[in-house]
C-alpha cells in the first residue's frame, strides 16, 4: 500500500537527525495500520533499500507536535540516507510502501 510520496528534504537526509519524516499531510492512507499497531510507541519495522538490501529493526513512530503530527522512520535511518548504491539526495522524489509479511511490518522507498 502506498504510504506517502514525498520530496526528500535536508533534515531527512541530515546524518545528526536521523530520521525520515512523514508529514500528516503527505500521508495517503491509515490504512497501512492495524488496529493493534501503537505507532505512539513506535513499531518496529524491516526495510527494503532502493537498493533491495533489507535492513531490520528500524522503527516506524508517530511524533505529535502541538496539533499535528508527523510519522517518521528511526534507528538505523543513517544507514538508508548514508549509502551511496541507494541514490538518495535532497530533492529526489520517493515512495513510501508498507506491506506486511506475516505478522510483521515493513516499508520500502522507492
């Protein structure tokens, strides 16, 4: 399911940030979330890289700010951003998918 397409900013591809950041607004559909997910908590997540290399225990964790909130992607983010065979830059168009394998959750941007 198509999470969200977005434009990669600075701060998503900023090493000391660590993060990439899904905007209320660029969310396309909840539906990507059960009903026992706690993205609050955070979920932990896999990862299929543009470049197709899998990394594990990411996590997927809503960050409420005053009256909105963003998703973001964190643990391990640097290493998605940072490797060069995934192309990524600021100013690239990517894809956010979700799919479950089972009872687990995993993304992939592409």
């Amino acid at each position: 399911m198509l999470v969200s397409e977005k434009v990669m900013t600075s701060t998503d591809m900023e090493r000391h940030q660590g993060r990439f950041s899904i905007p209320r607004g660029k969310v396309r559909s909840h539906a990507f979330l059960r009903e026992e997910d706690n993205p609050q908590e955070g979920i932990k997540c896999s990862l299929i890289q543009p470049c197709l290399e899998v990394i594990t225990d990411l996590e997927f964790k809503k960050w409420t700010m005053n009256l909105t909130f963003s998703y973001t992607l964190i643990k391990k983010w640097n290493s998605v951003a940072c490797n060069e065979k995934n192309g990524l830059q600021t100013g690239c168009l990517v894809q956010l998918w979700s799919f479950r394998v089972g009872s687990g959750f995993m993304v992939c941007p592409r």
